[in-house]
C-alpha cells in the first residue's frame, strides 16, 4: 500500500500516544494529517493546525486513505465508520460496543466498499486474539474461547479477593489507576465483556451471537461470604466471558460470568489489569493468550499493530463466517452454579435440576447445583442485585 494518510477522531491518552509513536517511528510510513475533537480550545501536545471540530475535514478529504476511530460517542464512532466506508478509507476502530452490536453490517459495508476494518484493540487490549483466530485458528476445529477479557473488573477482583479490599475501596483504586471510568456499569456489570465475546465469537466459530443474548451476570453483588467461600475451596473468582460449543447439539453457550477458578490453573494467575485467554481445539488442544487488557500502552499497542498491518493491504478474511448456519445460542445445556444471599434461598430451589449442597447461617445463605441454562438466562433472575450466583470452571 501506498503511505498511510490518517485521518483520527480523538485525541485522548490512546490519540496522543499514537500520535507520537508516528512522530518518532518514520518507518510505520503513516502520517495523522487531521486530527477531529470535540473542544477546539483545549490544550493538547500536537501542532494546532492539526485539529478540527469538522468530521468533514477527514471524511471529504481524498487523501487520508485511513480513518482511526478513538472515540468513546457509540453513536458518533457507528455513523464515522459507516461514512468512512462508503468514502472508500480504511478504519481501524477500538469501539467494542460499536463493532459488537452493528457487526455483520460494518463487515458488509467493508466488503462492498473493498476496504479494511481492523480492531484488535476492540477486545483484549494488547493481546493479539482476533489475529490469531484468523490466522493460525482459521481452519482449526474450535471447541471453546475463554478467558477475562476486561482488565477492570479483574483488577478489581484482584484487590478484592487477593488484598481484602472491599468492592468500593478496589473500584476507587482502579478509577485512581486510569483502569475504571467515572462510570463504571459498562465494566462491572459486564456489558463490556459481553460486547467482547460476541466479537470473539463470530471470529472463532463464524456465528454471530447478539449481544443481548449473552448471558451476563457482573461482579456488583459479589459478597465477602463468596470471597471467603472461594478462599476455602481454594478457588479464586474471576468475571470469565466465554463461548463454548455443545458437542451433542452444536449449538454454542455464550456467557460471561463471575467464576470460581481452581488455583493451580494457567487462568487463575492472570491479575490485575491484565486479560488472559484459552482458546481449545480438538487438533491443539488449548492455547493460552496473556497480555494487558486496560491502560494506555496496551490499547495504543493493538491500534498501532493494525496500523501497520494496513502496510501489506491486511484485511480479516473471516473465512468460518462463509459458513451459511445460523448459530443457536444459549438453547441448551447445563451449568453449574453457585447461588448465595443473605436472603432465604428457598424460592430459588426449583430453578435447579440438581442440589448438590446447601448452607444457612442467621446471615447468609449459598445454595450449589445444576441448573439449565434456560433458566440461568431468565433476567428476573441472573439480574437480581441480591443474588451472587458464580459459576464453576
């Protein structure tokens, strides 16, 4: 490909890291030739000229040949990467919720317009899963992709369950660290790991699972009698996103749910903000991806790894994805659950197909067996703030 003309939509830590990565590294042979931002007036480390408040300014200019989308807008970032498309630029985006929730049109529009669509920086920060789904896993048969994919909530079950800090004093440190935003719902309620699996899932098994129909339970009902019953059992927990294939239906389970991890497992000793990824094939057996999921250096590292990629007119084959089968998500299978609350459990014991034991005390109450995943998926219940419910590796 020719050089590189980049036209950027943000200019937060991730735009200026980039940016001055380009600045120092002459041979990437890319050059950001106007910057858009909200407030024109706002101090910033780059030459003024660069900037604009005019979307136009890239989207009309035939020069820049690529559009990098940094923007936190879903609505904004979606309407971008579509003109973007249909102006004939390539778009390198970090937009999870953005490329999860408008998936097929955005892989359509790139393909109609003959461009590339790159965003690896989209799902696990620095680690590298959608390459490696597409490259090296491109005709494997894959059995399962699981792993923590936000580095947020593993930071902060990291101080909650290896540190002792209560659910408050571990979000304001990860707030503190740049790892949590102001609001932290998309994170902690795992909305964000649900976007991120859907993406993972179509790039491992070619099917596209709504994000809505993931099932989701966050860490916000997480209890100090959970933490102490891990500890117990020699588990730790971690917010595990996974999409797993159901031999006898092949169908696929998608889920993303806190989850007890054995100690001497490869998964339990990702902490921190770091993000950690098994992926399981029937002729490799499993693989395991580690890297940082959260922060600045990380996200800048996958966007700049695209960048680059463009160089050699890189572009996602999604080869399954030619496959015509609709996926059938979360129809089938059983999962098993632990499900705690200072509240009486009583009403809750139907939902399980099998008990496999039960604890009351005066304050709290954990109930663990089997449970359909029909009845897991039931928003009245996964969603109630007053459950814990944890699955079992």
């Amino acid at each position: 490909m020719a050089k590189l003309n980049i036209g950027l939509f943000g200019f937060g830590v991730v735009g200026e890291g980039i940016y001055k990565v380009l600045e120092d590294k002459p041979q990437i042979n890319a050059t950001i030739k106007k910057i858009v931002i909200k407030d024109i007036d706002k101090p910033r480390n780059a030459p003024k000229e660069l900037f604009s408040t005019n979307a136009d300014d890239i989207l009309n200019d035939e020069d820049i040949n690529l559009v990098v989308e940094l923007i936190s807008e879903a609505d904004a970032a979606y309407s971008i990467i579509k003109k973007s498309f249909n102006k004939g630029k390539h778009v390198v985006s970090a937009n999870k919720k953005v490329i999860a929730d408008h998936h097929k049109e955005l892989l359509e529009l790139q393909e109609n317009n003959n461009v590339s669509f790159l965003y690896e920086a989209a799902v696990c920060g620095s680690v590298p899963i959608i390459r490696n789904l597409e490259e090296y896993f491109d005709n494997d048969l894959l059995n399962y992709v699981s792993g923590i994919v936000n580095g947020t909530t593993n930071y902060i079950l990291t101080k909650m369950v290896n540190e002792n800090e209560s659910y408050q004093e571990a979000l304001k440190s990860a707030q503190e660290n740049g790892f949590a935003e102001a609001d932290p719902t998309a994170d902690v309620e795992g909305f964000d790991a649900a976007s991120k699996i859907s993406i993972i899932t179509l790039h491992a098994f070619g099917k596209k699972i709504n994000v809505e129909d993931v099932v989701r339970k966050g860490i916000t009902s997480l209890q100090i009698q959970d933490l102490k019953y891990a500890k117990e059992k020699g588990y730790t927990i971690k917010l595990i996103a996974k999409s797993q294939i159901i031999p006898e239906t092949n169908e696929i389970n998608s889920t993303v749910l806190p989850t007890f991890i054995p100690l001497d497992k490869t998964i339990a000793l990702v902490n921190n903000e770091y993000n950690g990824v098994l992926i399981g094939s029937s002729l490799s057996d499993e693989q395991f991806l580690y890297g940082k999921g959260a922060g600045r250096f990380p996200t800048a590292s996958a966007v700049l790894s695209d960048i680059s990629a463009l160089k050699y007119d890189y572009k996602y084959s999604i080869r399954k994805y030619e496959n015509s089968e609709i996926g059938k998500f979360n129809q089938s299978g059983i999962v098993k659950i632990y499900l705690g609350s200072s509240e009486q459990l009583n009403n809750y014991f139907d939902v399980f197909q099998e008990i496999e034991e039960r604890y009351e005390s005066k304050d709290y109450n954990h109930v663990i067996g089997l449970i359909d995943i029909n009845k897991l998926k039931d928003n009245n219940f996964i969603h109630n703030p007053n459950l814990s419910i944890i699955a079992f590796e």
